[in-house]
C-alpha cells in the first residue's frame, strides 16, 4: 500500500534540493572526508539510471556513507554541526530509499540500521522543525521496508519504533492538518506486522487517542458530547474537500486507514477501542455520513475485523447503535467497491446471526454495558420488568446494577437525558424488588438520586421524584412484609 507523500514534506524536500551546499568548505573544515565528497558527488543532481548503476556497482561503501561501519562514522554523525548537511543528505538518503532497492536492502541488513537517525528524531517545541520531520520520513521508510524483509535487526526495530511512534504522536496531537497528515501516513507506513501493531497499542494514549480526536471531530460529536451519536442528530456533508469540524477527506481517509491496519489485531485492541473510544457507535456513525466510497470501504473492513474477533463484547453494542438498519440502508448507495460488498454482506449475515438469539433482557444488559443509556423500549415496558427486574438485579453477582451506579455517578451534561432514564430504571427495580433496596442503597443509587430531584431538568426531576417515591412507599413497612415479585 502506497501512499502520496504529504505536501509539507515534499515542499520542505524540494526547497532543500535547490539549496547550494559548500560541500568543499566542509572538507577543510574536516567535517566530512574528502572519499565523502567523491561518493556524494558522483551520485547527486544526477539522472536517476546514472545513480543507480553508481551504487548497485559498489553498495557497501554508500551504505558505510550513509550508517558507518566500525571505527568510520556515518556522514549524519560526521556532520552533526552542519544543519545544511544533515538536512541535504537526509534528503538524498530517502530518494536513494525509494529508487534503489538492492541498497534498501543492504541498508536495513546493517547491524544498527537507525542509529544515526534516532538522535535526529529528537522533537522541539517547534514542530515544523525541519530535522526531525525529514528524519522521520526517512526512518519511517526505512522501518517499512525493514518490517517486510529478513533482516537481523528485530531488536533494533524494537528499539526504533516506539521513538518514532512518540515524536509521530506530537505530531497528530497537533492542529495543524499538515503535521497531523504526516503522522498518520508515516504510522501506516511501519504499522504493516503483527509487531509493529502491537507495540503501536502499547502506546496507545499517545498515538491511539489523537487519531480518535480527529474521527471525533469529523462525526461532528467531541469526546464529552458523544450523545451527538447515539441520537444520530449530526450531520457532516462534505464542502471543497472537507467534512465536519474542517477535517480534510484526505486526513479522514489516512486516519481510517491506520485505525484497519490496526484492527487486524481485533483480539488484542477490539474490547480497549470499545471501552475507550466507543468505536462501534462512532464508526456505525461515521458509515452513515461517510462521503466517500473509499472512506466507506475503510468503516466496513474495521467493523468487520473487530466484530468477528468480540463478538460477545461488540455485537451487543453494534446492535445497540442500531448498525443492522444502517447496512440494511447501505444497499441503496450502490456501492461498486468488491471489498465493501463483501464486508456489507458478511457483516449483515454476522448481525442477522447474532440478533436471531438475543432476547430483551440482553439488549437491556448490552445497553447498560455500553455506559449510555437511551430511551430504547425495555425501559417503558412494564411486562419487561415484571419480568426481569430481580435477574436484573442477580445476574452475573449483581454486575448490572453496578454499573446503572456508575452511569448516574456523572454529570452527562451534555446529554441529561441519560439521567432521567437511570433513575426511571431505579423506580423500576425497587417497585417490582422491593426487598432489594438495600442492595441498591449501598451502591449509592438512593442518595443519588435524591441528589437529582434538585437537577435543573425538568425529565430528571420528575423521574428522580418518582424513583424516590418508589423507595418510599416502602419506608415504613417491615422485611417480612414485602411482598415477594
């Protein structure tokens, strides 16, 4: 997979070609050797087919120019103190990458392929600094093709990545569209094995969390109003090449395209980008304003990847974020893209499978499990909870009340909502279990929501009222005369 190089770096590239360099000047001054000046001359501001032939007939020499070798530096260590030099050559060092394989090749079979460029990698509080930026572009291509072919440098990756991963990260931490489209298509460019992925997700509250600010951003929802997407409410059409929040369809398109390399560790990263990003209501969302077939195709394969590999997890929250109607209504886009129909259709037959066995109380518990609640028809069903209030309440040692507690614990702002169907919730399991009530007291879910009964909203209020109603109906009658539900 190969990506166009972002415009910031091939600018920054072309403006350093065009420089003059006193290459002579720098072998008095004993910055470089007068055999470097030989080797760098002979094959730059040359016709490509020239250079090649030049390297490919002595390959091991360009490779000590380039890394050193024992007791010879390389040209980057060499001439650390010239800017102009290190900028020019980390330039040269990356076209050779891309036009000559066998050095590719050679280069990364060096015992310390990185080293002289790890140094470089080192970021300022300037992050349009040129040295950093043109050293990732060289390591990241480098790393790619070391990833891809045997080499003995497993630990020197390892060494490698997480250094690029974090100075990448500034970059996608950035506002700038620029710098972030740097980051994302560099992260692409090394996140092609299983390792490489893996180690991306150790680090994730640094290069997971800015790339789900930005698919955030684009949804039209931050990540405190995320009751934009499970009301559907935003709306994201694309204008002069952008969707909502200003995000570019190029930059929506590299940060999707990330998020699918990386869900091809669906076991390892499915239930974390659930838990921490909410990724299926965000992507079922994301889907249903996608505006482009390529940026569609990306939402399909990654729902795919994460759901056949959680299924116990994600299934109950993709039907929750009603993603089954929305593949239903995908038909009608008439999609030409082979792989997006193929996933539209596994995806299909994956949910059809899944809702065929479920039950009204597991879409109550996949609801409450999900950390958002919504006004969804168990809530309003008094048969529902006549008969499910004390499983509610019993299953898997009372996992579910606890977390009802958690989810009134917040302030939902942004979405009040939430409250009023947690405590309607709360009134429901006292009325039909009453005997019960110490158990939910002792989760708090009493005092809070006698707390709510001064909220401004009106809908928390009365449904506070009424859940403390509930509890005191029973105040002044003894254990042993509860009714048993």
């Amino acid at each position: 997979m190969s990506l166009d190089p972002p415009t910031y770096i091939l600018s920054l590239q072309n403006n350093i070609r065009a420089r003059p360099i006193s290459w002579e000047g720098a072998v008095r001054a004993k910055t470089i050797t007068d055999a470097d000046l030989k080797k760098i001359k002979s094959i730059d501001k040359v016709r490509k087919e020239q250079r090649k032939q030049t390297i490919e007939a002595d390959v091991d020499s360009f490779v000590t120019l380039l890394l050193g070798r024992s007791g010879s530096p390389s040209i980057f260590e060499a001439a650390a103190k010239r800017q102009d030099i290190i900028h020019y050559m980390l330039v040269l060092t990356g076209d050779l990458i891309d036009d000559i394989p066998s050095l590719t090749t050679a280069l990364v079979q060096h015992p310390t392929p990185f080293k002289p460029f790890l140094p470089l990698l080192k970021a300022s509080a300037n992050l349009e600094e040129a040295t950093p930026l043109l050293t990732s572009s060289v390591l990241s291509n480098l790393l790619s093709h070391a990833l891809t072919i045997a080499s003995k440098s497993t630990s020197q990756i390892d060494e490698a990545l997480p250094q690029i991963y974090s100075y990448l990260a500034a970059l996608a931490k950035s506002s700038d569209a620029g710098l972030q489209d740097i980051a994302v298509q560099e992260y692409s460019a090394v996140l092609r094995t299983k390792n490489a992925r893996q180690l991306f997700w150790d680090q994730r509250k640094e290069t997971v969390e800015p790339l789900f600010d930005i698919l955030r951003l684009a949804s039209g929802a931050t990540k405190d109003q995320d009751s934009t997407l499970w009301s559907g409410g935003s709306s994201a059409r694309s204008t002069d090449g952008t969707i909502s929040g200003g995000v570019g369809l190029q930059l929506l398109y590299h940060v999707l395209l990330v998020i699918w390399q990386l869900s091809f560790e669906g076991e390892l990263v499915g239930e974390g980008l659930q838990d921490e990003h909410d990724i299926v209501i965000l992507y079922t969302h994301l889907l249903r304003i996608s505006p482009k077939e390529k940026t569609t195709r990306l939402l399909l394969s990654t729902l795919m990847n994460l759901l056949q590999t959680n299924r116990q997890s994600l299934l109950p929250a993709a039907v929750l974020a009603r993603l089954p109607t929305l593949l239903g209504s995908l038909k009608s886009r008439h999609l030409t893209d082979e792989d997006a129909l193929q996933d539209l259709q596994s995806l299909n037959e994956l949910l059809e499978e899944y809702t065929k066995t479920q039950t009204t109380f597991d879409e109550y518990a996949a609801e409450l499990q999900s950390g958002h609640l919504r006004w969804s028809p168990p809530h309003r069903n008094p048969t529902f909870w006549r008969d499910n209030a004390r499983r509610i309440l019993e299953d898997s040692r009372g996992e579910l009340p606890k977390k009802l507690a958690e989810i009134l614990s917040k302030s939902w702002e942004s979405d009040k909502q939430v409250l009023a169907i947690g405590c309607n919730d709360v009134a429901c399991l006292v009325k039909e279990v009453p005997e019960k009530r110490q158990q939910l007291e002792k989760l708090g879910l009493k005092g809070r929501v006698m707390e709510l009964m001064q909220e401004a909203d009106e809908s928390v209020r009365w449904e506070s009222l009424r859940a403390v109603g509930e509890w005191m109906r029973y105040s002044f009658e003894s254990k042993s005369s509860l009714p048993m539900r």
